[in-house]
C-alpha cells in the first residue's frame, strides 16, 4: 500500500508554483486554467494527467488564497465526511451526461 503526504506535497507544490509562476492569489488565471483542463477532459476522459491537472490547480488556487496546506488538507476530508453523510438521489434515475447533486434539505 503507497503512503502520500499530503500536505508535505501540498509544501513543494506551493513552492514549485510561487518560482514558476509567481506571488499572490492570481484566482482569475488557476479558474480560467481549470478550464481550459476540463475541455482536455471532455476530449479524452480517459487521460489520468487531465484528471489530475484539474486537482493540482484546485489546490494551488486554495494555496493562493492564503490556506495553508494543513487547511486544504483537512478540509479536504472534512468534505468527503460531509458528502459521505449526505442524502443522494438513486444514481439509477440520471444519464450518463447528468450531474447527480446531493438532495437538498428545505429550511
């Protein structure tokens, strides 16, 4: 079984990207680069690299906000916690091409 750190990761991404890109939060230029990855995606779905693409850009546009990688980390699995314990519709009543949104609870 493959250990990651994550937010050792999170530590050399930050550094890589402040040296090859630059200082501050630049959210315009990582969205419009997020993107331009998810039309790689739609044409090739199958392409791992493009996948991912999409979540090194997520993380660095939250590094760029000022979270530090312990807070990107952990909300990462704070939102999974919250999904997991979220009302889902049955997957089986959407295509393929739709989006399957949690159910939204009325106030």
């Amino acid at each position: 079984m493959m250990t990651f750190d994550l937010v050792a990761h999170l530590k050399r991404a930050a550094v890589f990207s402040k040296n090859t890109f630059g200082p501050g939060p630049r959210a315009a230029g990582v969205v419009a680069h997020i993107r331009e990855e998810l039309l790689e995606i739609e044409r090739d779905p199958n392409d791992i690299s493009e996948w991912i693409d999409v979540a090194i850009l997520a993380f660095d546009g939250a590094l760029r906000q000022g979270f530090t990688p312990e807070a990107v980390a952990a909300a990462l699995e704070a939102k999974q916690t919250k999904n997991e314990g979220r009302k889902w519709p049955d997957w089986r009543q959407f295509t393929a091409g739709q989006p399957i949104n949690h159910v939204r609870e009325e106030a």
